[in-house]
C-alpha cells in the first residue's frame, strides 16, 4: 500500500492557517488529482488513484480474494506489458483499454508523484479546478449557478466583478462572516436592527431604501417587484432591465449597477473610516453613470467623409 496517498495529506489535524484553508478545498484537489506512477511503482494496483476515473477497486464491483488486494502496480505491468493472468478475474473491457492508455514509465528513474489530470504535463491547473468546483457546488445545491450574465452588464469590470461576488454570496457581510467561525455580531451596524445580509446591506436596510427611494426617484421599476424579489433575481432583473431611468434619460441597466457599487462603497466607509464617502451615494452614481453611457460605452461612431474626384487634366499647351 503506498503510504501517501492524496486523502493522507488532508488528515493531518494540526497545520498553518494556510493548509487549513487548502484543507477545504481538499474535495476539488482529490477530484482533479491522481498518481502517475514511477519505475519501481509502489502504488496499489486496486486502491491507489492512478486511473484518471478513479481507483479501480471503486471501479469494479465484487470480492477480492485473499491477498490479492496487496498486489502493487509494478507485479502486473512490466517491459512485456500486462500480466493480467494474476488476477482472479477479467477487467472489464472499458476499463481496460483506459489502462493500457496510461503511460507508465520503465527506463527512466522517477519515483510515484501526483499529477493533476487534466493538464497535459500534470502540473495544476486552476482553470480546471474552478471547473470542478462550481460542479460540485451546483451538485450540492441541485441547481446550476445562473450568475454567468454579469459578465454582460454595461458597467466597469470593477462592478462586474462585485456582483459576481454577490451572487455567488462571497461578500463579507457580519452573516458571512459569522457563518465562516469569525466572531462578530451579525446585526448592522448602520440600523442595528436586521442581521446584515447582502440584500439587507445594498437594498433592506433604512439608509440603503433612502438611496432608492429619493426624488426623482433613480429607479423605473414597481417598487412591490423592487423589494419583494431575492438577491438573484433582483440584481439580474434591474442590470438586464430595457427601462430608462429618469435621470438624464440614462439606461436603468447603467444606473443601477453603479448605484450598488456606490453603496457598497459608502457602507464600507461608514463602518471602517466613521466617514461618509466624497459626495452622496445619489451624486456618485449619476455623475458616474452619465460619464459611462456617454464616454465608456465605446460607441463606434461613423467617421466622416469627403469624397474628391481625381482625375487627369490635360495641361495647356507650350
């Protein structure tokens, strides 16, 4: 049996701040991870992850008999490949052509080492484990994430960026922080009333509804639709909104992001700097949301042109 396989490194029960945070996402490691084999393997032929799906004795149903659990790697494959005699049974057919793909070295002298699989060099990719991840979160929340549209708001990469940080609930709201074993009160600190939730922060709580209720008010929306609906389907209905805001006639779908970052902006100054940010959330939204429907849109604009005739005159005489 190898003695590290890739669950031993997560087991150990004191650690750094650092791997304990790695520890969690030991799950996405352990999907994306498996053993490519060195001369010499020590790895388990059944119980060692060295098979991109998994290890073969999850992959095969049925008893092992006596002993034959203990057999390695390196007692069934040599320079004459398989010696699939040794076993009690036949390997599945689908099973065994994904064997005979992985490479195993003979000549060189490497030893067993870990190796992410969907690399081509089996180094880590983060890409990939981001993949996995969002999988596994989808899986255990039975619903696929449906935030990808925030990549398609008309605002500043900033503000997209935000908001995909409010739809995936990664804001460091008191809740958030609290539901993460930091010790902290949850209620807001601005109205001390409701525990401080990212709905409550940017629409719920009294000084927020102050921001979007203000005349004219900067919101076209019915306000029992505005308040009535959760964090998901009120930030994607008012950033895909079609309505025009009444200031400056500017698009809902420009204002309202900027609205939700200014506010963001403005609660992290009253709570951390006891100040209020430069100039009120309502006047740093529409200055900014005029400036980014009239110069960041990157409107293409026809350039002007003057047609002239050329063509050969025949010069005077002499």
């Amino acid at each position: 049996m190898h003695s590290q396989t890739p669950n031993n490194l997560f087991k150990t029960r004191i650690c750094s701040p650092i791997w304990a945070a790695m520890k969690k996402g030991a799950a996405v490691f352990l999907e994306g991870s498996k053993w490519t084999a060195g001369k010499d393997s020590n790895l388990s032929f059944w119980t060692d992850k060295w098979v991109s799906k998994g290890t073969l004795k999850s992959l095969i149903e049925g008893p092992l008999k006596r002993r034959e659990d203990l057999l390695l790697l390196r007692d069934l494959v040599g320079f004459n490949g398989w010696n699939w005699h040794a076993l009690s049974f036949p390997i599945p057919k689908h099973l065994a052509l994904e064997i005979k793909a992985t490479p195993l070295p003979f000549s060189s002298s490497c030893e067993d080492r870990i190796s992410w699989i969907f690399s081509t060099n089996g180094d880590f990719d983060l890409k990939e484990a981001y993949k996995i991840a969002c999988m596994e979160k989808a899986v255990s929340n039975h619903t696929p994430f449906q935030g990808y549209w925030v990549w398609n708001v008309l605002s500043l990469p900033k503000v997209q960026v935000f908001l995909w940080q409010c739809c995936h609930q990664s804001i460091p709201t008191r809740v958030a922080l609290a539901a993460r074993g930091v010790d902290i009160e949850p209620l807001c600190p601005l109205c001390r009333s409701t525990p401080e939730t990212i709905i409550h922060l940017l629409r719920d709580c009294p000084s927020s509804k102050e921001f979007w209720n203000c005349p004219p008010p900067p919101r076209p929306v019915d306000p029992d639709c505005f308040y009535g609906s959760n964090l998901l389907d009120w930030l994607e209905l008012n950033c895909r909104s079609s309505l025009c805001s009444p200031i400056h006639n500017i698009d809902w779908k420009i204002v309202f992001p900027l609205g939700v970052w200014n506010l963001w902006l403005h609660w992290n100054a009253v709570v951390f700097n006891n100040r209020r940010t430069r100039g009120t959330v309502r006047t740093n939204t529409i200055s900014q949301a005029m400036e980014f429907a009239f110069l960041g849109l990157n409107v293409k604009h026809q350039a002007s042109r003057h047609i002239t005739l050329v063509k050969w005159t025949k010069p005077p005489l002499n």
